[in-house]
C-alpha cells in the first residue's frame, strides 16, 4: 500500500499486495486516555475484498455511516491546537438549535497531506460526531 514518508525498506520477502491509499488519515483519542489511534481510508473499489493485513496489530474494520460536525484548519497538529478547536466546535455546538454532540463522541482528526507538504498549505479537519436535537426551538 502506497503511503506518506518516511517508508522503511528491509530484505525479505513479501507477498503483500500494492494499493493506492486514498485520504484522510484519521487520527482518533481513545475515550479516556491519551492514546490516540489511526485509521486509513481504503478505496471504495475494493469494497469487503480487501488483502488481509500481515500484522496481527492492523485491523480492518467498516465504519458505519454517522454525521460529524467539521472545523476545518491549515497548518501542523499539535495538542494543545486540537484542544482548543475542540472546545471551540463544542461551543458553536451549544448554540446550535438542530444538532448537538453524541454524548460518546470523541475528537477525530482528519489530515489530508503528506508530512512534507508546507504547514500553510495543509488541510485538516477536527470532528465530532453529533446527532439532530429532539428539542425543538
């Protein structure tokens, strides 16, 4: 599978198979710890026929549909900037009168280009899943 830099090259054989990867790479804190765990976007063409990964650690799972709340940002990706781009898309969320945040919903960071690409001409996205109030306005 292609991917972004750096790639690391060993001898040995390999049996693997050559896919495009398409973007984002989503980037995920588990609920409550500070781990976060990254997930790839596979191309839809392979639908549920994709190769079955070498490693035990890489699972391959589909993510059911849902609705998500985006900021979108240029830039790096640090901590503290996807703390308060969290709490500031959780605060336009307050006010809003169709949607609010799951109350599972944890941050996802979406990042759309390779690490060499210049921070001002970055995109990323910060989301949250929500979901239509039943209070009505």
């Amino acid at each position: 599978m292609e991917m972004t830099t750096p790639v690391f090259t060993r001898k040995g054989e390999s049996n693997g198979q050559s896919m495009d990867m398409t973007t984002p790479v989503i980037t995920k804190k588990s609920a409550g710890t500070n781990k976060w765990k990254m997930s790839f976007v596979m191309p839809a063409k392979y639908g549920s026929n994709l190769p079955r990964p070498k490693d035990p650690s890489v699972i391959i799972k589909e993510v059911p549909s849902k609705i998500v709340a985006v900021a979108a940002f240029s830039g790096l990706v640090t901590d503290d900037d996807i703390n308060q781009r969290e709490s500031k898309l959780r605060e336009s969320l307050r006010k809003d009168t169709t949607f609010r945040v799951k109350d599972d919903s944890v941050v996802e960071v979406a990042q759309y280009n390779p690490p060499f690409t210049l921070p001002f001409t970055r995109r990323n996205e910060i989301a949250l899943e929500v979901e239509r109030n039943d209070i009505a306005l």
